[in-house]
C-alpha cells in the first residue's frame, strides 16, 4: 500500500501517513478558528505558509488577513521598540506657556 511492497515498511508508511493527516488536519482546524476568530474579534495569530518563505517569489501573506510577512515584520520590531522610546513631555510645554503671559 502506498507504493511500497514490503509488509513491515507499509505498516510504518501506513501509521505515519495516518500522523501527517492527523497534523494536516489540526493545522486547517487552527487556522479556520483564527479566522472566526478575526472576524468576530479583530485579533489572530498570523500563519505564513513555510513554502511561501522559501520560493521567496512573492512576499508571503497570512491566511487569515492576508498582510504580507513584510509589512508584520515591520509591525513586530516597531512593537518591541515602543517601550524603549522616549515619550513627548507636553506637561512641559503647557508650564512654558503659563510662564510667558
């Protein structure tokens, strides 16, 4: 079964089918909640296609909200930066004025 013709290896080749089936199916099954749950709520885990990655043809998209793994990159590093970045004092700038007049 399954292309092979000895008895021993076609009952490994059988259970590991069985296994990659089983994992296919789950990572369908992930993926379709992502998207129920993007459309009700807004969030989701991004799942890019590992073959997408490799071809390196088109940039690629995630299944559930199609942004390119180009433009969610940018959006992870600007996330990790945020708290580093120095915040805008405008308490500041509103004594200066009073202080003028």
């Amino acid at each position: 079964m399954f292309g092979h013709k000895d008895k021993e290896h076609s009952a490994s080749t059988i259970s590991d089918y069985i296994d990659k089936k089983s994992r296919l199916i789950k990572k369908k099954n992930r993926i379709i909640r992502s998207k129920i749950h993007h459309a009700i709520h807004g969030r989701h885990k991004h799942y890019f296609s590992k073959q997408d990655i490799l071809l390196q043809k088109e940039d690629a998209q995630c299944k559930v909200c199609k942004i390119s793994l180009a433009d969610y990159r940018v959006q992870k590093r600007i996330e990790n930066w945020t708290p580093h970045l120095k915040p805008i004092h405008k308490a500041d700038t509103a004594t200066d004025e009073q202080g003028v007049s």
